[in-house]
C-alpha cells in the first residue's frame, strides 16, 4: 500500500504591481518622457556613487565639456547601428522582388557610441566603451575629456552595479522546489502532448517510485514563463474569421487549460504571457485574462500575472521574463552567452533597456518600471535555446542565481530550483524512449 505524502507548504507574495498598468492612460504621448524619467532616476543614483569612484574630477554635463580637460558626465547612451532596421526600408522590402536576409545580429564594425543629457549629446570614442557590448538607453558615468576632434575619449566607465539586496533566509535544511516551464506552445507542430503529459504526471507525484514521489511533495510552485501557446498566424492578419477559423484558435487555449487545471488541482503554478500569446505585445505585458482558462481559474492555486514577474517564496525572491529583452538584447549586442545579457541587466539595472527603442513597451511618463531596485536571488529568463545557469556576485555580497528556462515544445526540458541553497538541475523528458529521463 503506497503511504500518503502531504505537500510541503510555502509563503507566497506577488511583487507584479510595479508591471501593472493601472492608472496610467494613454494619450497619444511619446517616448522621450521615459527616458527623461530613466535618466533622472538613475543620475540621481550614478551621482551618489561618483564621489566612492572618482573624488578628485568635476562633474559636468555635455554642454559644460572644454578641450583636454577631464572631467565625469553621466547620460543615456545612443548606439549609432548602421544596419539597424527602418521602417522605410520594411516599406520597400514590401515593393521588392528579391526578398532581403534578415540578419540575425545588426552589429556593424562602423557602429558607434553617443551620450546625451538634457543640454545635448557628444559622440564618444576610445577603447575603454566597446559599442559591442552596449546598447541605446542605458545611463552611465564616464570620466574622460573632449578632445580636438569634439569627441568624448572616454578614460574610465561606471555603470550602477548590483541593487541592494534583501538577506537571503537562513537555511531550514528543508528542501523546497520550483519548477521552471516555458515554450510549451500548445498548438504548433513541435508541441508534443505525451512529453508534457509526463511532466505533469512527474511534478504531481504520478510517475516514478517512492524516491520521485517524495521529491515531488517538496515542489512547492511551478512557474510557466511565457509562449504557452502558438495560433497559427494566418488567422492574425485583421480579417473576418469564419466560425470554423474561430475554433481552430481557441482549441490551443482550451488544450492549454485542460493541462494546467491538473497541475492547479495539486499544486500552486503561476503563468507567465510571452511573445506568441494573446496578450499585449509591449512590455509590461498584463496578465492573461481568466476567462481564458475557465478550468484551471477555477483553482485558488492558479495566478495569472505580469510579464515580466516578480514575487518571493519564503523570502526567496524572484525576477523573470519571458525572453523579449535578452532576445533584443542579442540582436544589438554581444556577448558570449545569454547569462551574460542577463548580468549586464542586473548591472545596468535595468530589465530592459532596449525598451522603448527596439522594444515595445507602454509610453509610462511618470516612471520606468524595468528599474530594478532590488536585487532577485533568482533572475530567469524563459524561452531560451538551451538550459544554462550560473551564479554571479555583487560588490556588497549579493548572490544571484540566473537561469535561462529552454524552450520545452523543443528541448524537454524543464528546470527545478532548490530553495535552500539555490542550486537548480534539468528535468528532461523523453518520448522516443519507455522512461523518461532526468538529468
């Protein structure tokens, strides 16, 4: 006779309504008022930090800069990217014959850095700020001077570094899981129902032996991050649907909720809107509708909630995305591997400085929300290519464990994280094979 297992119980607190539009109205108003807010709140910041870097040179604006004389400015920085895309040109890619490559990056060797602030701007040249490795919107402190040519030679960078962070909890020695999900898109060809049926067999204690089982009575959350469906895209052109057109895009959402509603039956889940869902397209997207999901809503363990998220499990908190900044940041930028767009995020402190630029996001005219003011113990990113993980520290001791969540409809792949102690490992499911695989 198998013994009874109750469920490991965990302290729960949503942290969304920073990324909830609410009050804010749209009014035809443009993008400039975000940035002045962004640089505004993060000069304040950057002044605060200069005197601790550099004492002993003035701080001035771009207006005040004089020839060979060295001093500190802080500004937004432009990236001058000379293939980066223009609406004109879509225009006449529609008229052309031959279709153009879209490229996957749009650096160019000819790219270059400009820092502005409210009295102007200044291009900036030297080896010390590879346009590489930055993009437009982020505000930083350089030391340097203005030399003949009128640029900035940039002698010294300070971006804001690691926010404060909140103590991490003492060890219970009890362990406590989440389980980490994103990519399902129900309804594309690559979903593959069996593998996430064994997924959710595992995380509600229906698969394995007695071990897996105990295992999984300590998951206390799973968190799907994003692209839980896909609708076909001819249906999404504006036109008038036919009623048999009209069923083939509500069958993924209506599968998509049978699933959910069996792990809402035996454990909390939070679900996360990504870039295919039918949620808004810009940042911050709200919470999907849970009219949507009449099964699974009828649950009070299901939440529905922001893109991006933020929330804390016994004190253990929480920042994720759905993917869209790191994956602009990749087509602006470079660096070796996606933890390391993550990291400069958490550096730059900001989630997603290529917003508004090349993402889409809400005109907000009083504030930033991607402003990051306190540091996560866990920062994940869903809808990656692979699982990848690494832990990073600040200057004042902050611990960060960062994870890029693969796609699940193509890899299998899942990602469970241990409260105690914050180490995470894959889940890997298998279909090709007569057991399922984790690694």
């Amino acid at each position: 006779m198998a013994t009874r297992m109750e469920r490991v119980q965990c302290s729960y607190g949503s942290l969304d309504e920073t990324f909830e539009i609410r009050k804010e109205m749209f009014h035809g108003q443009q993008y400039s008022q975000i940035y002045f807010a962004r640089l505004h709140l993060m000069r304040t910041l950057l002044y605060s930090l200069v005197p601790h870097w550099k004492p002993n040179f003035p701080v001035c604006t771009v207006l005040e800069l004089e020839e060979d004389k060295e001093c500190v400015i802080v500004g937004t920085l432009y990236k001058h990217m000379k293939l980066k895309p223009c609406i004109l040109d879509e225009y006449s890619k529609q008229k052309s014959v031959v279709p153009l490559v879209k490229p996957h990056n749009f650096m160019h060797s000819d790219d270059y850095l400009v820092l502005e602030d409210e009295s102007g701007r200044v291009k900036l040249s030297g080896n010390i700020i590879p346009p590489s490795e930055y993009v437009t919107g982020i505000v930083v402190a350089l030391l340097g001077k203005e030399s003949g040519a009128g640029d900035f030679l940039v002698q010294d960078v300070l971006d804001a570094g690691l926010p404060p962070q909140i103590e991490f909890p003492l060890k219970s020695g009890e362990d406590k899981y989440v389980v980490l999900v994103s990519g399902l898109r129900v309804g594309s060809s690559t979903f593959n129902p069996l593998q996430f049926q064994l997924l959710v067999d595992h995380i509600t204690g229906h698969l394995g032996d007695e071990k897996d089982k105990s295992i999984a009575s300590k998951i206390v959350r799973v968190v799907f991050a994003g692209n839980l469906v896909e609708i076909p895209q001819r249906l999404l052109n504006g036109q008038t649907l036919a009623s048999t057109d009209l069923t083939i895009m509500s069958d993924p959402i209506r599968e998509l909720d049978i699933l959910l509603s069996q792990i809402a039956a035996g454990l909390p889940l939070d679900i996360m809107p990504g870039h295919s869902d039918p949620a808004n397209f810009s940042l911050p997207q709200q919470s999907l509708h849970g009219c949507l999901f009449p099964g699974s809503s009828a649950y009070n363990t299901f939440r529905s909630c922001t893109n991006p998220h933020c929330f804390e499990l016994d004190n253990v908190r929480f920042l994720g995305t759905s993917g869209q900044n790191v994956d602009d940041l990749e087509k602006y930028s470079d660096a070796k591997d996606k933890l390391e767009f993550m990291e400069r995020t958490l550096r730059w402190r900001h989630l997603a400085p290529t917003a508004p630029n090349t993402l889409g996001c809400f005109p907000y005219t009083e504030r930033d929300p991607f402003f990051i003011e306190s540091c996560p113990h866990v920062y994940f990113v869903g809808n990656q290519d692979k699982f990848e993980t690494r832990i990073i520290k600040g200057l004042e001791g902050q611990l960060v464990r960062l994870i890029c969540v693969p796609k699940f409809s193509e890899t299998g792949v899942a990602v469970m994280l241990n409260l105690r102690d914050l180490e995470c490992h894959a889940l890997s499911f298998g279909t090709n094979s007569a057991h399922n695989n984790a690694e």
